[in-house]
C-alpha cells in the first residue's frame, strides 16, 4: 500500500474519436481523460479477448505496486547477504519508488508519442531484465542500480495501463467494474507484496522477491501482444525542460534526505542536494508557465482546494511507506519473526482494506467523497498513533493487530476519495496530466517518508533501542497522515455524479 500507484497519465494520448454521450461534466468512475477513448461497441476483437486484455492491465498494474514492498520483508536478509548499512538498505525502497516517480511525468509523453501498448511492452521488458540482475546482485551497489532500472521500466510501463483498460472497455458498467478493479490492484498491491515477499525470502530466499517478476513479466508480454491493441500515436511536443526540472528537483530533494539521515542536517552534500532540489523546482515553474504542453499545468494548483487533495496523497503514502517499512523491521528484528510469519501476520491489514473498499463505492453516493476520505484518514492516522505505542513487552496480538485492523479500515476509505476528488477538481483540458501529478505524488511522497522517518529511526534507536527507533518512526508516519486528514477535511469537496460540485464546510469555521 505504500506504494499505491492509482492512476497512470494518459496525458497526450489520442485515441480514435468517439461521440459524447452527455453535455455534462462525467463523473470520475466514467469520465475519460482529454484524449478521447474509443468505443468498444464496434471492436472486432471477440469480448473474451478484451476481457484477457484487461486482465494483463491489471496483472501489469499488480506487479509495479507489489514491487515496491515486496522487498520490505525481505530487508534483514538482504541487508546480512550484502552488507548494506541501515541507511543503505532504505535506498532498497526508495531507489525504485524515486526513479518511478522521478520519470513519471516525462514518460507519460513518450507514451503518446509511441504508443500504450508499446510503451507498456517496453517498460515490462526493462522490469523483466532488471529484477533478473537483482536477483543475481553480487554486491549492494548492484542491487540498487537494479533497483533504479526497475523503476524506470515501471515509469514507462505504468502510464498505459489505464488507457489501455478504457480502450478496451465499454462506458457504462462494464468500465466502472474495470476501474474498481484497477484501484483495488492499487490499493492492496503493497500488502500483497509483503505477504508474497514473505512466502518467497522464507521459501526459496531473498532472491525470488527480483526473480519472481520473470515470469510474471514475461506472461504479461505475451498477454499484451496477443489480447491488447494499440492506440493511435500522436506527434506532440515534449515538455523536455520541465521533466528534466521536475526529475532533478525530486531526486535531489530524496537525496537530501536520505545523506542528512545518515550523516545530520547540516551536512554540505545534504544541503546542496536541497538547494539543487528548490532551484529545480523553482526552474520547473518558470518552464511550465511559458511550455504550451506542460507536463505540470500550473493551474492544477491554483486554489487550496486544488492543492489539497494532491498533497493528501503526498502525505499519506509518506505514513504508509514508513509503516510498511519499519513494521518489518519490529516483526523480524524485536518479535524475531520470521519473514513469511511477518507476511502473514498483515493478512488482517489486508482483509480489512479489501472488505472495506468494496463497500466504499456504494458508500460514496449517499455520503459524498469528502466525509469518506476525511473518515479514511482519521482512521487511518489513528491506527498509525496506536501503533507508535509500541514496546519491547508488546506481542503482535497486544501491540500490533488492533492497529492493523484500524489501519485497514482507514486506507479502505481513503483512496478512491481523494483521487476522485483530486480529479474533480482539475480543469476539464489537464484531468490527464492531474493523473500523471497523483501518481507521481504518491510514489515522491513514498520516498520522502521513508527517507524523513529513517533518520528518526535512527536517531532516537541510539539512545532508546530499536523498539524506541519503531515507535518514533510510525509516529512520525501517523503525523503526515494527520495532516493529509486536516487538509481534506477543511478543503475538501463532494463529487456529483452530474458533474456539479457542493463544496464541504470548512469544519474550523464552527
């Protein structure tokens, strides 16, 4: 869940024109990027093989959010295999999540450029060669390095999977089950990894947590090749300024955390990667203002209420990576768990947010996005403040798994919500890009939390032990997610079905 990629950018994709259907505004279970999306009334191709398309959408999907947990379990074996320090082994995590999201906005645009389903065929293979290297990694530094080319296979494989899904979905019932499928793809992708890396590090070894994206890999090349067609290319004009800003920027600023947790804030390589990473980012704005393309239209976040639901899905998966990551520690390291116990021992975690989102598309046309999400994140960060009571005398029954349970509840509620809401709010010419941001603030906000909230771990295990160094960690996590709570619960807002909006009441004004 951490790592949990909603929505691909479509942005720059045009696709083969069909007629409106309404004058208003689509909901976000139906409404289609800026590229029109074909009908598939008329496609030739039999319905059972669209229907195998969809599925290699959603195993495609599935692979790139388990893969950035998956690892986590597997941590403390890998960290004895190759030596890593405990700052180096955040770079397991972090590598893949920043080259996946440091890329994200620029691949978005090859996509259109060459296509959805190429583009997807091209990121898998990359996926495929590069966990078959991590699996062989003879060192530490290899592993990482494969770890970035993952994540730079999953930055141009990702963008297509939800053009590809409407492409090979009717409007109506049959794309909104598609859709609540991808989510739940999404959403539980990262507990899946963690309950599969557990399975896989005790069974076979830390290795089969890279080895098992072969075949997975290879089955969805096959699928795509047979089952998906492509979508027409289009000559557009790469924004290639603001996604080499925007890349640098986000590098430079994980970098910055990740030596400062390591070797303190005032650090001279940690200070100038922030200085590279607030000039980048200053630069990106002065490119996207005059670029006629933008791959970040500066008018997504005009407005708090434009603002708000994107940051939200920065801070959340900042307390969710941190979760994922340091409960695995505590299990194995504290609890002397082994890695396929740890595994297990999330199926609560997981049970709970699978039920939960399941019943969260009936929720939301009685209640209204704002009140479910708000809802998530309160239980959600909720969950996080229990569990940061952790102690050396806790099991997991008296100390974790009524956490689990909140937790599971809480992140059940809150995704679909706020990406509804996210995409409500952005003008009707940039939804497509406004996807390409959420998906991109998802992934950055990932990488930050682990790197911020590693140097709390470390900082306060030097003088409180490991178990301190876990407790101050997923406090951390559960203040993010509070304040992801505060800012959609103040500037929040329903989504109609007509396309109208009610603004929520800032609840601070009574």
């Amino acid at each position: 869940m951490a790592d949990t990629a909603l929505l691909p950018p479509t942005d720059g994709i045009r696709l083969p024109e069909r007629p409106a259907a309404t004058t208003t505004r689509p909901s976000f279970a139906t409404r289609p990027s800026t590229a029109t999306i074909p009908s598939t009334e008329t496609d030739a191709a039999p319905h059972r093989f669209r229907m195998l398309g969809l599925v290699v959408v959603f195993v495609t999907q599935l692979m790139l959010v388990v893969d950035a947990s998956i690892v986590n379990v597997a941590l403390p074996d890998i960290q004895k295999s190759l030596g890593f320090t405990p700052i180096g082994l955040s770079w397991v995590v972090t590598a893949y999540a920043l080259a996946f999201a440091g890329l994200m906005l620029l691949s978005g645009k090859v996509g259109s450029m060459i296509g959805a389903k190429r583009a997807l065929i091209i990121g898998t293979v990359i996926f495929i060669l590069a966990s078959a290297a991590g699996g062989l990694a003879p060192s530490a530094a290899v592993l990482i390095i494969a770890r970035i080319v993952q994540g730079v296979g999953a930055a141009i494989a990702a963008p297509s999977t939800l053009v590809l899904l409407m492409a090979n979905t009717s409007p109506g019932r049959q794309r909104s089950r598609a859709m609540a499928l991808f989510m739940l793809a999404a959403g539980s992708g990262g507990a899946i990894g963690l309950i599969l890396g557990g399975v896989l590090t005790t069974g076979f070894g830390w290795e089969w947590v890279m080895f098992v994206n072969v075949p997975v890999g290879i089955l969805i090349v096959a699928g795509a090749l047979l089952f998906l067609r492509e979508t027409d290319r289009e000559q557009t004009r790469l924004d290639f300024g603001g996604a080499v800003a925007s890349t640098l920027g986000m590098v430079a600023l994980i970098y910055g955390f990740t030596t400062a947790a390591g070797t303190g804030w005032t650090n001279p390589v940690a200070l100038i990667a922030f200085a590279i990473a607030v000039a980048s980012l200053i630069a990106l704005v002065f490119i996207e203002r005059k670029h006629r393309s933008p791959v970040v239209p500066l008018r997504l976040f005009r407005g708090a209420r434009n603002v708000a639901p994107l940051v939200a899905m920065l801070l959340v998966p900042a307390g969710m990576f941190a979760f994922f990551y340091f409960i695995t520690l505590f299990t194995q390291q504290v609890l002397h768990f082994t890695p396929l116990e740890t595994g297990l021992g999330l199926l609560p975690f997981v049970v709970t947010m699978v039920t939960v989102s399941q019943l969260v598309p009936r929720l939301l046309p009685r209640v209204g996005e704002w009140i479910v999400g708000a809802a998530g994140l309160f239980f959600l960060a909720g969950g996080l403040l229990w569990l940061s009571r952790l102690s050396e005398h806790d099991s997991f029954v008296t100390g974790i798994l009524g956490p689990l349970v909140v937790m599971g509840l809480g992140a059940g509620m809150t995704f679909a919500p706020i990406t509804a809401v996210a995409m409500d709010r952005a003008p009707e010419e940039h939804v497509s890009a406004a996807s390409s941001v959420l998906q991109t603030m998802q992934q950055l906000g990932g990488s930050i939390g682990v790197a911020a909230l590693t140097t709390v771990f470390v900082s306060v295990s030097a003088t409180s032990g490991e178990t301190g160094g876990v407790a101050a960690a997923v406090l951390g996590g559960a203040t993010f997610v509070f304040l992801g709570f505060v800012l959609f619960a103040v500037w929040g807002s329903r989504v109609r079905a007509d396309g109208d909006r009610t603004d929520a009441p800032a609840p601070i004004a009574h």
